[in-house]
C-alpha cells in the first residue's frame, strides 16, 4: 500500500514535534510497517533531529527568520508564489506555526523533493538487482594490509593479536581492539630508518595505527599512508592518498609533514583530519586542535573549526562544522548541503560500487546523518528522497 507524501509527512513533523495525536499516531505506525520508503524517511528526519538537538532548536527557533529561510530554499527550486510556496507547506497543518516552522526548516534538505511533489506518492528510488551483491560484499569495517619496508605484506583483518614482526629493535603489533601499533625500542636501529612502510585499507575498510613517534592516525576507506621505519632528521613525513585523522604526538623540535599531491601540511602537534582523495577535485584540512600550515603555491595557518580547500593552484579557509569532516571516525555518513556527486563519490568508495550517470548530473544537493553500517540499498534509498532516481546492475549504480 502506498501513502501520500504530503500526509505521510504532515503526520512525520507532528511527530517529530511531539504534537501528533493518538489516533494519528496509530495510522502513521500502520504506515511506517508497511511502507518502507516511509521508515527511510523517518529515519533520516529523526537522525537529523537528533543531530542538531532538535528539541532545543524547536524551542529557540525565530519562527519570521525560519519562514524566510524556507521559502528562500524552496525557491531555489520552483517558481511557486511566495504565498502559494507557504500554503503549500503549512497545508492543514494542526502545528502551531512556530513549530511547523521549525520542523520544516529543520528537515528540508531531507525531504525538500517531497514537498515540491505534494501530489506523488512514494516511488521506490531503485532498481535492479541490488540485494544479490550486498549479499556477496558483507560490510566489515577494520581491514588494511600493513607492507612492510622489505616488501612483506600482512593482511591485518586476518592474523591473530600479538606480535607481527619483530626485526632488529622494530616491533610491530596488533592490539585486541584491531589498533596497529608501531615501536621502536631503544637503542641503534638494525633496520634500515629510511625505508618506507605502507598501511592500505580497501573499499568499505579503515584502520588505526601508531606510529613510530607514538603519532596516532585513523585511516579512512580506500586509503593509503606511507612512513618510515623510524623518523629521524629535522621533519618526520607521511605520505597520504585518501582520507585520515591525525594525533600527532608534539615534538617542535621535529615538525610532522603530511604529503600529499596538493601541497604539504605542517604539525607541531594537534589533531586535524585531511582529506585528500585522487578521485576527489580538491583536498580539505580540517583542524580540530592545535595548529597547522597547509603550503601549496600559497601557505594557509589553521585555527580550530577551520578547513583549508587546496586545488594544487589556490587554497582558501572555511569556517565549518568539524563533526561532519570526522563523522567517518564514527563509522557515519555526515553531509551539510553536500552535491549528489560528492555524496556518491563517498559511496562509491565505502560500498566498493562503481558510479555512472546516465545523463547531466542532478543539481541536487543533502543534508543528513547516515550510518556506514546500512546497507547499499537502504542508502540509495534515503538519497532517493531528494529525487534521484537509481540503477543497480551487480556493483554498478546508474544515477538515473
């Protein structure tokens, strides 16, 4: 049975908002066991919700500023009256406005295609065959292979905790928690200092790692980090392909240098997250802590809540919401008015999907909290919601 988005999503608010009645309540249950584009949705309103503590924001918002704010987004899209555009959206609401207001503008960059499509009914937003190859790729999320500076490599999702490789006074161990640990012990190093060790994680894996100088770094999906056996010299330098978060140990009498095709990124010691994807157009710094100088053609110093964007010509800072940079950490998906390509381009990494479009690239853009731990059709489908329309044929996804 299908359910009218503009009924099913009046009912959604009210519930949101805690103002939905009994019998309400009822029907809308009945909805959400059998509808599942309708449970999606939900769960993409309530993690949303839950995300910029929604009961707080419901009792604070300003309900005149709120209105603007949705008639101007709702605008970006449709030519609707200013007036048309509001009844369109309040409809029959028995929400006091204020709190129409808020759980709307709270929830838009949701289910903003539903609303500009009143009269639809729930579509399913893929097909094909997804399920057999989910079936075949089971998510797991701590993999990586450590290849060591002698050419060895060593699956670390496979072997047992302990100790891995022990040669001269270079130790390298797996903890019980899958954390890969690093040391040297003193006294004059056997193996060669210089030689370079690489951690790989593949699609849909991450890892953490100490390394050498007691540094901590978590390795995101389909990424690369390159380092030595032992830092010595006036730098201590890594090499990055992908996406990682880093804890560097501080030492100013040895800067930390990350490595990457766009330019170099300078520590002393702080806590900072780079992102930094061959597939990507550009690569992003964000610093948590601490401080840190993104050098490309032009140099760039971060203060905290700050992301440096570099091109390889020019870098510009951004002040941002830091959570949704390390979201990944969390083993969650976060957007804030991110571009369809850019949310596919990140799924197209943790779920080990090859992505094509079928045509122009919908110019649509979300805003949402999603776990890693979905499965790749349960994904799409909250996408959907947007308005964007899917295709699955074994690992290839058409965005339709």
């Amino acid at each position: 049975m299908k359910y009218h988005i503009d009924h099913i999503q009046e009912l959604l608010i009210e519930k949101l908002a805690g103002t939905i009645s009994d019998q309400d309540n009822l029907h809308l249950d009945s909805a959400l066991e059998r509808d599942y584009p309708a449970q999606l949705l939900w769960k993409a309103m309530s993690d949303q919700f839950e995300a910029v503590e929604g009961e707080h924001f419901l009792n604070n918002v300003n309900e005149h500023d709120a209105w603007l704010r949705i008639i101007q987004k709702i605008g970006e899209d449709t030519q609707v009256s200013r007036a048309n555009k509001r009844k369109t959206l309040i409809g029959g609401f028995n929400l006091k406005h204020k709190i129409a207001a808020a759980a709307l503008l709270l929830v838009i960059s949701i289910s903003g295609y539903l609303w500009l499509n009143p009269n639809e009914q729930l579509l399913p937003a893929i097909s094909g065959d997804h399920r057999s190859y989910q079936a075949e790729n089971p998510h797991r999320s701590d993999q990586a292979v450590l290849t060591l500076s002698n050419g060895e490599s060593i699956i670390l999702d496979s072997v047992e905790t302990g100790v891995l490789v022990k040669t001269g006074n270079i130790e390298v161990s797996k903890t019980a928690d899958g954390q890969l640990i690093y040391e040297v012990s003193p006294g004059e190093v056997t193996e060669d200092p210089a030689g370079l060790n690489t951690i790989t994680t593949p699609t849909g894996g991450q890892y953490q790692i100490m390394l050498p100088d007691g540094s901590t770094v978590w390795l995101n999906t389909a990424s690369s980090l390159k380092f030595p056996n032992v830092f010595r010299g006036e730098r201590r330098e890594v090499e990055l392909v992908g996406e990682a978060y880093f804890q560097v140990k501080k030492n100013a009498e040895m800067p930390f240098i990350v490595k990457s095709k766009w330019g170099e990124i300078e520590v002393l010691g702080t806590g900072f997250n780079v992102m930094a994807y061959d597939d990507e157009p550009q690569m992003k710094t964000t610093l948590i802590e601490g401080s840190v100088k993104v050098k490309g053609r032009e140099t760039r110093v971060l203060k905290p809540g700050e992301q440096a964007i570099s091109n390889g010509q020019k870098t510009r800072v951004v002040r941002v919401d830091v959570n949704e940079a390390t979201a990944w950490k969390s083993n969650m998906f976060q957007f804030n008015d991110t571009p369809v390509e850019s949310v596919m381009r990140e799924a197209s990494r943790w779920y080990n999907v090859d992505v094509i479009y079928s045509g122009k690239i919908p110019e649509r853009s979300f805003t949402g909290k999603i776990s890693r731990e979905v499965r790749i059709d349960e994904f799409l489908e909250m996408i959907g919601y947007l308005g964007v329309r899917f295709k699955v044929e074994g690992k290839r996804v058409t965005v339709l």
